[in-house]
C-alpha cells in the first residue's frame, strides 16, 4: 500500500502535487532505515517504522491459499485452446455492442 500511495503522488496530473526529488530521497532512506532495523527513531518516526515494517513484510512474504484440493493421483498440464472463427458482436456505436437475446 505504501507503494501505491507514492506511485499515486508521482503519477499526479498537477505536476505541483509530486513529490520533489528530496522528498522522495528522505522517503526513501527512511524505508531503508526502517528495513535494517537501524532505530534511533524518535517517537512519531517509531510509530512510522512499525506501519512500514508490517507493510513491506506483508508484501515480501505473501501467503497463497489455493481454493481447490489437488489429488495425489491426478495429473495437470495445460494446453493452447484452439478457436476456427470467433464472430464479433455487431456494434451499434464505436464504444457499445449488442449481443442478441438467448
């Protein structure tokens, strides 16, 4: 999420609502700070470091839970689908199609 909270910044239309280079070097540095555990921070830097910390450990260590069971005895592979013609819908205007009633 931090992340996307600074890529959403740098991404701004309004080129006066992105953060300058120093921002983004003192941003960084203190991800780095926080990410080896150097410390000294004082108190709402420390509170930042915790929100930080548990953000990029989230991200670094994802846990995937399939929704399915695999048998021990199945076999899975994947192949190319092959299509001989898939027909387009007819476009009532450049953005809008209509499919036909079932």
């Amino acid at each position: 999420m931090i992340y996307f909270e600074l890529a959403k910044r740098c991404l701004n239309a309004d080129p006066a609502k992105r953060p300058t280079f120093e921002e983004l070097e003192t941003k960084m540095q203190f991800w780095f700070a926080v990410l080896d555990d150097f410390g000294g921070f004082n108190d709402q830097k420390a509170a930042r470091a915790v929100v930080i910390r548990e953000a990029f450990r989230i991200v670094d260590n994802p846990i995937v839970v399939p929704d399915y069971e695999i048998h021990e005895d199945a076999s899975y592979f994947t192949s190319k689908l092959k299509f001989r013609r898939i027909n387009s819908p007819p476009r009532n205007r450049e953005d809008h199609y209509t499919f036909p009633p079932p």
